[in-house]
C-alpha cells in the first residue's frame, strides 16, 4: 500500500469515526419508549475521552449481534434493544447513568467493553442486581457476583508473549510503562515477576495518569534506561500518543514495543511509520486466518460497508459480548455450560475456568500480522 493509500484510509477511518460518534451521542440521549415486547440491553462503551476511538467498533460489533440476535427470535420472542451509555472514564456522570437504568428497569442486562477502572465503578453501583458481561482483556482475579469476564487475561496473553520475545530476541533488558490503575498495575507485578524470575532486569516501572501520559519525557527515561524492550499498558489517545512520540525519536528500530491493548484503529491513529518493532498480543486480529473470522468478516462487512470501523479486538469483543448474553439468555439450567457463537473460539464456564487462542502479531505498517500462536502457562 502505497503512502497515498494510506493517507486515503485513514481520512476514511476517522470519517467513519466522526459520523459513527454522532450516532452515539444520539442514541445514548434518544431513549425513547419502546414496545412492550421489547427488551432493553446496556452497552456501556467508551465515547469520549482517552479510550474514545474504541466506540465507533465496539457500537457496530455490538449491533451486528443484536441484529442477528433478533432476526433469530430475541429473548425468548421479545427484540433486543441496546441503550448505549459513554463508560469513559472522564465521564462524571456515569454512576448516575447506571444507577438510574438499574433502577427503574430500563435494562436487563448488561455489557461492557471499557477499562477495569470503570468496571468497578460499574459494579459498585449495580451490586450485582442484574448480570454483566464484561468483554475485554483485563487484570484477572475474583470479580463481583453477576459479571461474567470473557476476555484475556495476563497468565493466557501477556506471560507468554513475554517469554516468546525475550528467547527469540535474546532481550534480557525491559521497561514497563503503563497507565495508572488496577489491570496496568496488576499486569506489571506480574510481568516483573515471571521478568525477573527469568533472568532480566526490569530497568523502569512507571505509570502515568489516563489522559495525562507525557510521551516525550517517557521516551526519554526509556532511551536512557537502556532497555531493549517496553512493555506498554497504555490505553487509547495514551497509547496513541507514546507511540508517536517513540516513532519520532527513532527509537522502533532499536528497542522493541510489547502491548496486549493496541490495536488496528491505534495503528491508524499512529501512523504507519510509527509502528516498527511494535508486538501485540491478543486473542483477535482482524486478518486471524480461520474460517470462524472469515466468516465474521464477511458479515460484519455487508451489514457496514467498506466504511466501516475497522474491525479489531476491543471491538469485536462486544460481538461476542452480546453473543454470550444471548447464550446466557437461553440457557435451560443454571450452571450449565454457556454456548455462544465466539469468533475467537472462546470456551466459558466460569471466570477462572476458560480458554481463548491466544496469538502474538507484529505491527505491518497499518495491519497486524501474527507470527505466532501462543502457548499459555
């Protein structure tokens, strides 16, 4: 793809991000009454703020399972509805947002694809009043009762990919930058340890305010550090803007870049000179090679247009996240296993008990390709 071409599709992406937004913002105000026979999900996602560029993917995920959801009969005979809510984390009234819903039954349920740090907001307010299904990677651990995390988690995801790259590349010297708050912190103490216990030295652990991320003074730290490697626990805008800076500085050649929450929207948001030496490991990638994801593809880009957000992890989650309430719906007995259609393959039957494909992709310009399937410990 040549330097036009890629110009043209990001000019498209962010289009498509603009227009998709303005859709958001209607439909998180336009909650107008609906038929009896409806019933009403909450999709909590991000609109605004650091983590703002994930909404336009996750909202279309979201719909295209909420369509074939409804095409296939609803909830028991009864259409789904999804009301959106912004979860960012600037957001000061999200508390009341949530409360309110809950409150006076406006929603059944829920699904949520934001940081861990408003999951915990989230879930202080609904106390386990009606289920939640939370879909992205997260820090692991006990959870409230009635959330239901079917994302990775760092033993399946990071661990590994950390492993793989410090035998491959003989890196014996890292950097650990992440932003400040619990899944960042919980994924470091876990990265120095199993770093540590390797062998390598961890030559800085730093995290930063969401939204606050000084880019240039973090790669300077990072430059005089004399770390091969950086593992980024960056979200969103943060993320965006350390890689840009760390492309400027001419850094991507020599130390390399590890990320479990980059993906294909923050790529075009870095630019594609911006991205060398970049890994990232997850259970999704938009060019993941199997039929379950061809098929996926194939769907999502007929229902959207070649307009469409580009697909990526985060927002393929809400996919799946929708999907798994759906199973979760129609399940005969509690305690049974959930079946749901998973493009990753996901296996679920509790919080501790699951399994997802994990893979490890290198940055290629603006797409990530994987190299690797990896193992989990």
């Amino acid at each position: 793809m040549n330097p036009l071409q890629l110009q043209e599709l990001g000019h498209r992406e962010r289009a498509s991000r603009g227009r998709i937004r303005r859709d958001l913002s209607r439909a998180a105000v336009e909650r107008e009454p609906l038929a009896d026979d409806t019933i009403r999900v909450g999709m909590l996602i991000p609109m605004s703020g650091a983590a703002g560029l994930w909404g336009p993917s996750c909202l279309a995920c979201a719909t295209l399972a909420t369509e074939e959801w409804n095409r296939a009969g609803g909830m028991r005979g009864r259409q789904v509805s999804l009301t959106v809510i912004d979860a960012s984390d600037e957001s000061a009234s999200l508390e009341d947002e949530v409360l309110d819903l809950v409150e006076d039954g406006g929603v059944a349920a829920m699904v949520g694809m934001h940081t861990s740090s408003v999951r915990e907001r989230i879930t202080r307010v609904v106390g386990g009043r009606l289920p939640l299904v939370y879909t992205p990677l997260y820090e692991g651990g006990q959870l409230p009762p009635g959330v239901m995390a079917i994302g990775e988690t760092p033993d399946d995801q990071l661990l590994p990919a950390l492993a793989w790259l410090s035998t491959r590349y003989r890196l014996t010297r890292w950097y650990l930058l992440g932003n400040d708050y619990c899944w960042p912190r919980r994924t470091h103490a876990l990265a120095s340890e199993a770093l540590t216990s390797a062998g390598c030295e961890v030559r800085g652990n730093r995290f930063v305010r969401l939204g606050s991320c000084d880019a240039e003074r973090a790669v300077d730290e990072i430059r005089r550090s004399g770390a091969q490697a950086v593992l980024m626990s960056l979200v969103g805008q943060d993320a965006v803007e350390f890689n840009r800076a760390f492309g400027a500085a001419g850094l991507g050649a020599r130390v390399l870049r590890l990320s479990c929450a980059i993906e294909e929207n923050g790529l075009l948001a870095m630019g594609a000179d911006c991205t060398d030496g970049l890994f990232v490991a997850a259970g999704y990638f938009a060019n993941l090679a199997t039929d379950r994801n061809s098929a996926f593809k194939e769907r999502y880009w007929t229902r959207f247009g070649d307009r469409a957000p580009t697909l990526n992890a985060l927002g393929q989650s809400t996919y799946e996240g929708v999907s798994f309430l759906r199973g979760l719906m129609a399940r005969e007995e509690p305690g049974a296993e959930i079946g749901f259609d998973s493009v990753r393959a996901t296996c679920w039957r509790s919080n501790r008990d699951k399994a997802t494909p994990i893979y490890l992709a290198q940055a290629e310009g603006l797409s990530l390709a994987v190299v690797q399937k990896l193992d989990s410990r």
